[in-house]
C-alpha cells in the first residue's frame, strides 16, 4: 500500500503552518490511523537542513550577495534531505503532511524572480527523488483575492507577492485534480450573506472533479482530508465552533468504521 502525501502552497502569513496542525490532530482521531501520520511543518527538518536554511536566511536580504538561481539551489538541497525522509515513510504507507513543497520554489524564484520554471522542475524532480512533480497528491492552497501586504523578511512588495499568488494560481489551474484552491475571501463573503450562520456550508470546491468511488483505504481517506481541510480553514478564518458544523454526507465516525472493515479485509 501506497502512502498519502500532503503539501500546502501559497504565499506566507495565509496560514499554512496552522491549518496543516488541524488537518494533522483531525486525522490522528481516525483510530486506524493512530500512529500513521506525520507532519512536517518545516522543510529544515534535518540537520543539514536547518543550517541550509540559516544560510538562506542569512543571505538572503544582503544586497548583491546571493542569485535567485543560488537560493534555488539552496532550497533543493535542503529539499533532497527532508524527502529521503518523505519516501520511506510513503513506502510503508503512511501520510505524510508537509507544509512546504517544490511548489513554492517554482513560484516564488520561478514566477516571482523568473529563474527558468524547467530547470526548477528538473532540479525539483531529481531532489525529490521523482517525488515532484508527480507527486503529492494533495496540494492544499489557500489564497486571497488581493495581496496588500509586503513580506519584510525576505523583502517582497504586495505587487510582487501578488504575481507569486498567480503563479501558484496557474499551477491549481493546470493541475486542478490534486490542488485545493481555498478563496479565503470569497468564503468570508459566503458567511457573511448567509443567513443560518449556523448551517453554513462550505461549498467552494469542485465536488464533480475531486468525489470519486471508495475502491480502497486510501480513497477514503483522501476523501476525508478534503472535507477537515475545507471546514479547518473556514471554521478558522469565520471564527465558527467546527465541531458543531457539519462536514459533509460522510461523517468521522461512519469514515472510522469503513477504514477498520477495510484494514481487516
């Protein structure tokens, strides 16, 4: 059996870190997943890794002292650290849920600073161990109508920001079976037009092009992924109690007893 990769895209302070720590506790409540997850919310996992990492930050806003191509290069060997990791753990089946992805190199130095998008694939893929981009098979994106803020720390203007945004929105778009584009404005607007605030369902999503017939374990859970993700981040973002919204046709406890007849089968 095949593990369950799942990333998160999309620029900083949309909420990456803490919607991957729902998503993280709402799946370790399965009983047959306990002790099936893991979660990565930083790509600086390994030793290695963090001091990668503290180069780029280091560097990064020192002016003339580092190429985008340069930072590039950082990140993918930082990468191929983490998803030496990834593979083995997706080889005994488990899921695997990561913050971070290839993803978010080929918009930030791909669109934002225009580092050729091949090479970055090529990189990417060999880093990754064929990982990417073939993998995961879930990328979840969250994503705002318009960008207003800049990033100080790695000093990217709102209008720089915005063109990342729409390179990731590019990528949803040509690859939309596997990406989760979340409108976390549009479903603000959603909420606050809804009269039975208590019954609101959160509808943005593709049900036609995700839905599709449990053959096997991970069908259902896949399922399920999508539907915590959608009410984690709306329950977050409208300030609503999630336990008490309902998630949708197939609920935690049915989706519990599925899993365990199919581990037995």
């Amino acid at each position: 059996m095949s593990g369950l990769f799942v990333a998160y895209g999309g620029l900083s302070n949309v909420g990456k870190t803490e919607q991957s720590r729902k998503l993280y506790a709402e799946l370790c409540k399965i009983p047959a997943l306990y002790g099936q997850v893991y979660l990565f919310e930083t790509e600086a996992a390994t030793e290695i890794g963090k001091e990668i990492k503290e180069l780029i930050v280091k560097y990064r806003n020192k002016p003339h002292s580092m190429t985008a191509i340069t930072e590039v290069l950082l990140h993918m060997a930082k990468r191929a650290e983490l998803y030496k990791m990834i593979k083995q753990l997706l080889a005994q089946g488990k899921i695997v849920i990561c913050v971070h992805s290839p993803h978010s190199t080929l918009a930030y130095q791909g669109y934002g600073e225009k580092v050729d998008k091949g090479v970055i694939r090529s990189i990417s893929e060999y880093a990754t161990g064929g990982l990417f981009p073939q993998h995961p098979e879930i990328v979840i994106f969250p994503y705002r109508d318009k960008i207003i803020y800049s990033d100080p720390e790695f000093k990217f203007s709102a209008a720089q920001l915005q063109v990342i945004q729409n390179g990731f929105l590019e990528m949803a778009k040509k690859d939309h079976r596997r990406w989760l584009p979340i409108n976390l404005d549009h479903t603000q607007r959603l909420f606050q037009n809804c009269k039975d605030k208590k019954n609101f369902v959160f509808t943005t999503w593709d049900h036609k092009t995700y839905k599709k017939p449990v053959k096997d374990y991970w069908d259902i859970v896949f399922e399920y992924t999508y539907k915590k993700v959608e009410w984690a981040l709306a329950a977050d973002l409208l300030s609503i109690d999630n336990e008490n919204v309902p998630i949708g046709s197939i609920g935690e406890g049915e989706i519990s007893e599925r899993i365990k007849k199919l581990s037995r089968a």
